[in-house]
C-alpha cells in the first residue's frame, strides 16, 4: 500500500480519537464546568452529613460556585468537618448559611451557600458558622409517624 | 588473509532436549571452496547451518568463524559475524509482505546508510545476477518455487558475504531451475570469492559442483572427501547414498521392535 | 501409575507450563520495551502497524459501539422510567460505557480483529522462515517485527475506547432523544453533571491502555512461541482471544477494585 495513503489513514485514525476524547471530556464529561478558576478554602462543621461525598457540588441559589474538598472527622467535638472549595469569583458574607440538601428525593447530595448580610466576608480558612444538617430519611419517617400517633392520640 | 578455514567445526555435539543429533562432528570450510553436506532427511543438516549461524548453541564442541568462537560472542559479536553470512533458506523465507525488489533491498536498507538511488542499483544488479531483474514488482506470493528460491539468492548475497550457506538449494526444483540455480551457486561463489556451504541430500548436484563433500549419518561424519574419492568409496554408507539404495546401514524402517511383535503383542 | 498420581502430575505439569509460558511472555515484553527506540526511532513502522491493528478495527468498533449504545439507551429507559428518572438515561449509558463497557468490549473486539491477526501473522512468519531468515540477516525480529506491532497496539487501543465510548454515548442519544423522547437538553446537562472527566473518562482511558499492553503482548507472544506448522499457528490464534479475554475481564475487576476504592 502506499505510504502516503498509510499514513493519511493513520492521521485521520489519531484525529477521530482525539475528537472523540474531546467529545468525551467536554460534551460528556465535565472538564469544562469542573475547573473552578482560583478558589479560597473554608470549612464547616455538621453533626451529620448523611450521604454528602468529596467532589460533591457546592451550589448557591442552584448555580454551582464550589466543591467538596474532603471530609474528616473531628475527634473534639465529634463532629464532621467538611471542606469546601470556593471560586475567588464569588465572595460570601460571614454569616452564610451551609446547608445540606438532596437533590430530588433519592438523589445526590450538596451543600447550599445561602448568604446572610454581613458586611465583612469568608475569608481562606475561616469556618462557617451557620449549617444544617443533612436531613435523615429514617429521622424524618419516625418523627412523621410519631406526630400521628401523637395526634391519634389526641382525638 | 587470516585464517585458511574461514568456518571450522571442532568436537561439536548438539541436541535437542535429550536426544544428540550430533555427536562429536568435526568439519573444516576452506575459504573460496565448495563444501557440501549430505546426509538423509531429518539427519541434522540445517541444525548444524543455525550452529554456525550462532541461533542455536552446542552442548559441547565449538564452531568458529573467521577465527572466532561462534557461542562464545555476546549479541553484538554474533550479529558482527552473522553480517559475513548470507543464508539461502529451504523455502527461501522471502518476507510476504515485501515485494521482490524490497525483499532484495532490506538487508541493505538495515545495514547501510546508503541514499536510495544506490540501493536500486545494487538491487537490480543482484536481482539481474540471478535473472529475475524484470520481476522486480512482483510479490513473493505470485513466484513460482524457483523463482522464489533466486530472489531468495539475491537477497541472501544483498551484502556480498564472505560465507553462503544453502540450505536444500535443489530440493523441489525442476531440472532446468535445478540447472540455473546450481550454475548460481557455482558463479557466485567464484565471482564473489566468498566461501559455499551446501546443505543437500542431491547426489549428482553436489557431486558435480562441490570440492569437498562431508556425508553425516547417525550423527557423525560417516564419510568424507573430493568427490572424485567418494565415488570410488567402498564404505558400504556411501555406496548405499550414492546408488541411492533402498535398504543398507542406513535402515528403511524407523527404529522399532520386531514387526512380528507388534502384531501379536499390540496392546 | 495410581489415577490419583496421574491428576496430581497432570495439574503439577499444567501450572508450571502456565507459569513458564507467563515466564517467557514477561521475558518478551522486557525485550519489546528495550527494542523499542528501533520502533520510535523507524516511525513509519510502527504507523503502518497502527493502519492494520487500529484503522482496519474502526468499522467493528464503531457499528458495535453504536448498538451498544442503543441498546443501553432502551434498557436503561425501562428501567428508570418506573423511578420517573428516565432524563438520567444519559448518565447511565454515559458512564456504563466510560467506566466499563468502551474499554472491556474494545479490547475483546480488538483481541478477536487485530490479535489474531498479529498472532497469524507472526506465527506464519515464524513457519516459513522469516523470523529466521531475519536473524540470520544480524536484524532482531523484535526490533523489527514484534516492538512496532506492540507499541501500534497500545497507542490504538485507547484510541479506539475512547471511539467506542464517544460512538455510544451517540448511539443511546438516538434511542433517547428522537425515539424514545427524552428532552434533549436534560440529557445532556444530566449527563454533564454526573459524569467526572477525572474519575471517569480519565480511568477509563488508564483500563484501556491497561489492556491494549495486555492484549498485544498476548497476540504477539502466542504467535512467537506457536510451534511452526499450520495447527500450531491455528492453536495459536484460538489462544490469542480464550487468553486475552479472560486476561481483560481479570484484569478489569482489579482495576476496576483499585479505581473505586480511591
Ligand atoms: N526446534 C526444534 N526442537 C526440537 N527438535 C527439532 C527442532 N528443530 C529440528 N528438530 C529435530 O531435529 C532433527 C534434525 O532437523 P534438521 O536439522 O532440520 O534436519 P535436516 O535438515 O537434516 O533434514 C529433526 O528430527 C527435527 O525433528
Ligand atoms: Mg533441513
């Protein structure tokens, strides 16, 4: 075969790949929505973070301005400290709220920035303050079913 | 000029797992001569080709080209020997998926950095050597058998090597390519001054063209000589080889118990 | 011999022939990588390699990857439209193919199109002289022959995992979107989402390359060991696809037990 054919058949061949692994990485995938710019670091505190995973959005009125770091847990206080990486385009008051939400009923979890009215702002490495809690489906269920007893009861 | 015997076989045994093909074989290749080695089928001969070719190591025994011990030599050694050396294959072992022309041109290709206009020359005067200048284009698998084997020729002296060693060269041939390649061998040898060896169970082939003939039997050399010496031998093997006779010290029949007993004691 | 002797030197022998064979294939591999610079160094025979193995394998692996594709898109909609998620029919195709599918069925694809064609190819060679003839011509065989195939093998491998996962994700965009009715921006944004460049486009790309390693060196080892006649080289080729599937499925659980636990 000719070598010039070859080698236009092989070129073509790397070309489709490496379109293809772009197609992967950005139409499928999230390379582009993924890289946040520069970011500042800062964490919060929980007393439970249900199923809350590393690499788990940060949203804040539903746009994603952040994300999870990692997870550890605080011996002290026996609490889960997570932390959160946040874009240097978005500043927040100090006294923002973190709250733990699942999207839908069943599916992933993220923590919610929503800000208060401070003047002053988060800064690298200050801790949120004002969280809530993942909500527990078997907690929730127990206190359903016990308010109607309780209501039950009362009739 | 170094040494008289460009190639000598000193004391060599080889085997393949426990059997010894050969044991204890001695032979000399002056340079510039013809030296065949006979012997039936299946008796070694293109073992001992590989020997010298350093692809397979003896047990005991050496080999030595152009003064140096052939199993002896580290990767480099060998390939530096194997550069004097151009091997004409039983089936030519032409590359499949070169066409004539590049088959031909390979080994210069790989071992020289000659520009691309020399190469071609060199090849169309090698292929023209052996006749086949016009088949350039063709692929080996449009080649006939005698054919094939002239390419082979070709590109098996692509480097003018000092030493040419032809495995079965006749073997499967009609008399007149048997004829052509036979004329080869004979003209190469003396316009290139490089040193034959020929590995053959054809008796007036190499009888007529050889200097000097080895025969192995059984794993040794059974008889050896000028040809004119052998034909006059009395030796009962060589009569038998070169009368072509059907039974005598080389044995019909494959080693085996009494045929009477494999017949009533079969089990 | 007592029947329980000869299973026990039946399975004696079996394991040390196994292990001798995965002896003498790591001694190759080792060769392969140290001749490699010849492969490098003489470009064009690793491209035209890369033409057989690679280019000729684009049309079984795109028409697979297709239907694979559309077929997870259809299974995946039955199944999640109970749950009324049937928008997340994207990120399911998306990541069963990333994760697994592209990278273990390109690689049985490949061991069955362009192994067996390494494997008879070489071993054909291997028959009739060639490999021979080359070494007496003072030009190693695994310079020349087996280290431009094997480096083909691992630069297409990826390549063509990556086609497959790309063609499928088409392929269940398909069934979704037009057939099925799936909102086009939900399935992709769904997609997007779930879907990580780094866990999961990335390792796969690793498994993929894992296995186009795994995959040539096994075609290029059965067909350099076959012994040279036409069952020989015929055996070969059978064992080229039974060992490289098996190889691959093995290999995949591990990576697979690495990746996750990370
Ligand atoms: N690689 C090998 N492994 C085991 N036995 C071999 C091998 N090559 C050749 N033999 C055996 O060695 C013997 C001699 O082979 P060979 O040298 O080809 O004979 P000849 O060329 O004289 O016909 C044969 O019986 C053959 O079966
Ligand atoms: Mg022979």
């Amino acid at each position: 075969m000719d070598k010039t054919i070859l080698d236009i058949w092989v070129g073509l061949f790397v070309a489709i790949g490496i379109a293809a692994l772009m197609g992967l990485a950005m139409r499928v995938g999230n390379l582009t929505s993924n890289t946040l710019g520069e970011t500042y670091t800062i964490t919060a505190n929980y007393e439970n973070i249900g199923g809350l995973k590393p690499r788990a959005p940060v949203k804040s009125s539903g746009v994603v301005v952040g994300r999870i770091d990692k997870i550890q847990f605080d011996t002290q206080a026996y609490q889960a400290v997570v932390t959160l990486k946040i874009d240097k385009r978005y500043p927040f008051p100090k006294d923002t709220f973190a709250n733990i939400y699942t999207s839908g009923l069943l599916g992933e979890q993220y923590i919610s920035l929503e800000a208060g009215g401070d003047d002053h702002f988060l800064k690298e490495g200050d801790r949120v303050s004002k969280t809530q809690d993942a909500v527990v489906l078997e907690k929730l269920i127990s206190q359903f079913l016990y308010s109607k007893a309780s209501e039950e009861s009362k009739k | 000029m170094a040494q008289k015997n460009i190639v000598e076989i000193k004391n060599l045994s080889f085997g393949y797992g426990n059997f010894m093909l050969h044991k204890d074989i001695s032979m000399v290749f002056p340079r510039g001569k013809v030296t065949a080695i006979m012997g039936g089928s299946g008796c070694g001969k293109t073992t001992i080709l590989r020997l010298i070719g350093g692809q397979i190591k003896p047990k005991a025994g050496q080999v030595t080209v152009d003064g140096k011990i052939v199993h002896k030599q580290d990767r480099q050694g060998i390939y530096e020997l194997r550069r004097k050396m151009g091997m004409l294959f039983q089936h030519g072992a032409l590359f499949t998926d070169l066409s004539v022309f590049d088959n031909v041109a390979f080994p210069m290709r790989e071992h020289t950095k000659l520009p691309e206009s020399m190469i071609r020359d060199l090849v169309l005067m090698k292929l023209n050597a052996v006749g086949l200048r016009g088949a350039h284009k063709l692929m080996p698998t449009e080649l006939s058998g005698g054919m094939a084997r002239r390419v082979a020729l070709a590109r098996a002296i692509a480097l003018d090597p000092d030493i040419i060693m032809y495995d079965e060269p006749f073997a499967g041939l009609d008399p007149i390519s048997m004829a052509v390649i036979c004329d080869l061998i004979r003209t190469l040898n003396d316009a290139l001054g490089a040193t034959s060896i020929i590995v053959t169970h054809d008796v007036e082939e190499a009888f007529s063209f050889a200097d000097y003939i080895y025969f192995v039997a059984d794993g040794s050399v059974a008889a050896e000589g000028t040809p004119k010496e052998l034909s006059k031998s009395k030796l009962p093997f060589v009569h038998q080889f070169v009368h072509g006779e059907k039974d005598g010290p080389v044995p019909f029949h494959h080693n085996a118990p009494s045929y009477k007993k494999d017949i009533y004691e079969w089990v | 011999m007592n029947p329980i002797f000869k299973i026990l030197s039946n399975i004696g022998n079996q394991v040390t022939s196994r292990i001798w064979r995965l002896g003498s294939a790591t001694r190759l591999f080792c060769l392969t990588l140290i001749y490699s610079s010849e492969s490098f160094r003489r470009i064009h025979l690793t491209i035209r390699e890369i033409y057989f193995t690679g280019v000729m394998s684009l049309i079984i692996i795109v028409v697979s990857a297709f239907f694979v594709g559309m077929v997870l898109g259809l299974q995946g909609y039955y199944t999640l439209q109970k749950y009324g998620s049937s928008e997340s029919i994207g990120v399911l195709v998306a990541l069963a193919l990333l994760r697994e599918l592209g990278p273990v069925v390109t690689a049985l694809l490949f061991a069955g199109r362009a192994g067996t064609a390494i494997t008879a190819e070489i071993g054909l060679m291997k028959a009739t002289e060639q490999l021979s003839a080359m070494e007496m011509m003072a030009i190693s065989p695994i310079a020349r022959i087996i280290s431009p195939r094997f480096w083909a093998g691992v630069i297409s491998m990826p390549i063509l995992a990556s086609i497959f996962s790309m063609v499928g994700v088409m392929g269940g965009y398909l069934v979704a979107v037009p057939i099925i009715g799936v909102d086009h921006g939900a399935f992709w944004s769904q997609m997007n989402v779930n879907v990580d460049f780094r866990i999961d486009v990335i390792n796969g790309l690793i498994k993929s390359f894992v296995f186009g390693v795994a995959c040539t060196i096994i075609a290029l080892y059965e067909g350099y060991d076959a012994p040279p006649t036409a069952e020989g080289v015929s055996r070969a080729t059978t064992r080229t696809v039974v060992t490289s599937s098996l190889t691959v499925l093995g290999l995949d659980f591990i990576l697979t037990s690495f990746m996750m636990s990370n």
